[in-house]
C-alpha cells in the first residue's frame, strides 16, 4: 500500500502552538556504569538521545517494541525519574520531581484497595494545599466528569476493570493536569470496555471538558494510536530512540477505517516490524515523497548486546500464524492481522520477530511473507513440521547451534544448566538470561534436539549413543 499523498498534505500545521514539554537530547542510563570483563559498559543503556516537544493542543501516541524505552521515557517527562543526562522543560522551567501540571495514568490502574473511590480519587490532592471541603468537592466533580456519578463509596473490589480505570483516569484529572500521561492505559481492559472507555476520554478531551492542554500517551495498538493522536512518535530498541514522528490523520479519518486511516496504520505496522531499516526510507519508499516524515528519524544502530536475542514465543503460535498466512497465498497484511487475530505490538512483534529468526518468513512494507520454509511448515504434519523446524533451528538459532555441539562434545553428552546461563549473563540481566534459557529449551525440545531435567538443571542428548561406540 502506498500513503496517499492527500494524507500529508492535509496534515501540515498551518501554524505552531507554544511548545508545553520538550525533552532535550534525553539519554537513561539503568545500573553502573561499571565495564565488564570483555571492557563493555555493563548499565543497560535505555534510551539515547531523545528529543521530543509537546505543543498546546496536542494528543501525542508513542509506539514501540516492547523494552524500547516507553514507560520510561514517559517516566522522564513526567518528572517521576531523572534522566542520565539530557534535559526536560515544563514551560521553559527544567522538571526536577513531580509536578502537579503534570499526572499520569497507569495500565494497573494503581488503586488502593482499603480507599473508597472518592478517597483514591482525593489522594490526587494530598499535595495541594486546599480544605477537606475543597478537595472533597473538586474530587466529586472529577468522580462526576469520568461517569462514576454513584459510585463515590465503592471500594475498588466492588468495581469491574473499566470502573477502576475510570477511578485511574479521575484520579489524575482532578488535579486538572496541563499535561496527561497515560502508560498503556486501556490495554489492561477487555475490547469493549476499551473502545468505550477511549471513546469517552477522547469526547471529554475534544469538547473541552478536561483543562487538560495536551495528552501523551503510550501503547501497543497501533489502530488506537491512529484513532486518537494528533501525531504518533515510533520508538526503537538497543538502544531506546526516537525512529520516526508521524502526523496523525485528520479528525474525520480518526474512526472510520478511511484509506488515510488504513495507510497510517500500515506505515506504522511497516516501520516498526522493519527494526534495522531506516524509518525516512521506508516512509520515502511507501510514499514515493520525502518530506513525509515531520520529526526525526533515527539511523538505526546495531544492536548493542553483540548477542541474537530470542522472542519468547512458542512454537505453535509460529505454527500458527505460518498456516494462517499460507492460507492467504503466503502474503498477509500485518495489520490486517493484528487486527483479526486481536493482537497488539507486544503480541504480534516478538511473533513476527521468531518467524523471521527462524527464516520462515519476512516482513516486508507491512507484510508478512512465507518463505520456502515457511511454506513447507504450514502446510507439513506434525513429524514434517518438526524435521523443518529443527533443520531451521540449526542453521538460525546460535544459541541452540552452541548448545547442541557442546552437548555432543561434553562427556556423556550432559552439561549443567549454568554453564550456559553464566555465558547468557554476560549479555543479557540474569532474568531476561533465564528467559532467553528457557526459550531456547522449549525450541531445542519441540524440534527433538536434546533433553532438560529442570529439577536438576541438566541438559542431554536423549538418545545419545555412548562415546565408545562413535
Ligand atoms: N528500574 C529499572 N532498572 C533496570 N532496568 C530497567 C528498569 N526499568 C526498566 N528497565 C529496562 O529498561 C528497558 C526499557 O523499559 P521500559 O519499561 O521503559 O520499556 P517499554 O517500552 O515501556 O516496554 P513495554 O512495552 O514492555 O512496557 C527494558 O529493557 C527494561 O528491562
Ligand atoms: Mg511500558
């Protein structure tokens, strides 16, 4: 698909608003700083050089791979943490803590659960310096404006996850806010409860009824994202950075699923599930323009773990979606199947991510296509599937690759679990080492590679023939 050329056009800001947050060459640094053995840095580099301004006005969506940085960019803005280096303005003054222009809303809601609705929704006050009464008064116009009108007294149990969500959202708006932050907000909350509670916010925020100047939020649904934003910011990983910004499409593309509003979404869909590629030649390439892209766009970096890192999928979600896209001639739009699978970035990325690993398939201008193998593997049995996913599995997965020549070597054709979590740690934080472990496992046994005893922490060749007889 290619972005109608009408979609930008319409999209360039006639004027400029006053800019209300800018983050400034922003960069977040996780742990020491100290360097390993191998003379690499060992923090984990989180985001690198971020620069973003939000003006007056706007509803600003961030999307990313999972881990490239989101939360805590937003985390950064909102003065809830302080950067590595770099720096972030509220209106010219340098944001040092929280700040009561600024609030957030979390995916978990972050309710007490000992508190009534009105007391969790009070507590957005405690900073300020008003009367019992005044905070009471301004918290039932708040508890009134989100549509919890009655529920003043309810604990949160007593509430079903769009209620207390709705507590969330009160919560923050009862200090009307400048500036809202919204982490994922609706993605904890079935589809309808969603679409409704989104609705509702985005009708609040166009009608004026929230002091609220601007809104920036992150998540991983890329159509809820063009159905609310104004402009949508697309993250990368290793490090976090800002890959493109996008203009948003008009108003009266928002919901229904116009052409503008399918070519965004696939632009979005393209740019993100291409991580090495240049977001400025995609968007040049899909557009045949290059003025498209309105902010920055990244050079991609190579990854910094020097490491293949593994999604943590299972083989038959691979499986899966192989069989699916065969069915559609070997070539599917990712959004549309984002869309009818129900799926979200967090879902659909590190899948695609295992597919394309594993040399099944690519994604190409937001599409998924089948490779030979891929093709073999969605329309093979059972025993097929496996002798195609272990031949895939040897020539693709390093880690696996490793593991199994150092089976066949060791003697007995045994090695401990901790001689290959201890190399893993080296790259990875000894949880995400457990998983990549772990993820690696479940391959290798699926495609009848070798054995584990998790209680001991053994790994072996099963039918390993003594090493007298070889
Ligand atoms: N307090 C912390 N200490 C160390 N590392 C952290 C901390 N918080 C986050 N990280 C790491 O920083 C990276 C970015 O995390 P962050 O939560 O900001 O990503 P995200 O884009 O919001 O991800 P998701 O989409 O999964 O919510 C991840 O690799 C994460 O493990
Ligand atoms: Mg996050």
């Amino acid at each position: 698909m290619s972005l109608s050329s009408k979609v930008t056009k319409m999209q360039q800001p006639t004027h400029s608003p006053a800019v209300l947050l800018e983050a400034t060459h922003v960069r977040k640094m996780y742990g020491d700083e100290k360097r390993t053995k191998h003379g690499e840095i060992q923090g984990v580099l989180v985001l690198d050089d971020v620069s973003l301004q939000i003006r007056e006005g706007e509803f600003v969506a961030i999307l990313g791979p999972s881990g490239s940085g989101k939360s805590t960019l937003l985390r950064i803005l909102s003065g809830l943490i302080h950067p590595t280096a770099g720096t972030v303005r509220y209106r010219d003054a340098l944001v040092m803590g929280p700040d009561p222009h600024l609030a957030i809303v979390f995916q978990t809601f972050a309710l007490f659960p000992w508190l009534t609705v009105l007391e969790n929704v009070e507590l957005g006050l405690e900073a300020q310096d008003l009367t019992r009464t005044q905070r009471t008064k301004r918290a039932l116009a708040a508890i009134d404006t989100i549509g919890l009108d009655g529920f003043e007294d309810a604990y949160p149990k007593e509430l079903s996850g769009g209620m207390r969500q709705r507590v969330g959202f009160a919560r923050a708006l009862v200090v009307e806010p400048e500036l809202l932050f919204m982490d994922e907000p609706f993605s904890a909350l079935d589809v309808l409860t969603a679409e409704n509670l989104r609705t509702e916010l985005l009708r609040l925020w166009r009608e004026g009824r929230i002091p609220t100047k601007a809104i920036l939020m992150v998540t991983h649904n890329i159509e809820e994202a063009v159905q609310m934003a104004d402009r949508l910011v697309v993250m990368g990983h290793d490090p976090g950075c800002i890959r493109a910004i996008l203009n948003g499409v008009p108003l009266a593309d928002r919901l229904a699923k116009t052409p503008a509003h399918e070519h965004l979404v696939d632009l979005v869909y393209t740019i993100i599930t291409q991580p090495d590629e240049d977001a400025g030649t995609i968007m040049a390439a899909q557009d045949g323009r290059k003025e498209q892209p309105v902010g920055p766009t990244a050079t991609p970096k190579p990854s910094g773990r020097g490491y293949q890192s593994l999604p943590h999928i299972k083989i038959g979600a691979v499986n899966g979606l192989a069989e699916r896209v065969q069915r559609h001639d070997g070539r599917e739009d990712l959004a549309v199947l984002g869309r009818e699978l129900q799926m979200e970035l967090d879902d659909i990325l590190p899948l695609v991510e295992a597919v394309e690993l594993l040399g099944f398939g690519e994604a190409m201008e937001g599409d998924l296509i089948l490779t030979d193998a891929g093709r073999r593997l969605a329309e093979g049995d059972e025993l097929q599937d496996k002798e195609i996913f272990r031949e895939q599995v040897l020539s693709n997965v390093e880690l696996i690759r490793q593991m199994k020549e150092a089976l066949d070597r060791a003697e007995d054709h045994e090695i401990q679990e901790d001689q290959i979590l201890e190399q893993l740690e080296e790259y990875f934080s000894p949880d995400e080492a457990r998983r990549q472990f772990e993820t690696a496992v479940d391959w290798a046994r699926y495609a009848e590679l070798f054995a584990y005893d998790g209680a001991s922490g053994l790994l072996y060749l099963e039918d390993a023939a003594p090493t007298s007889t070889q």
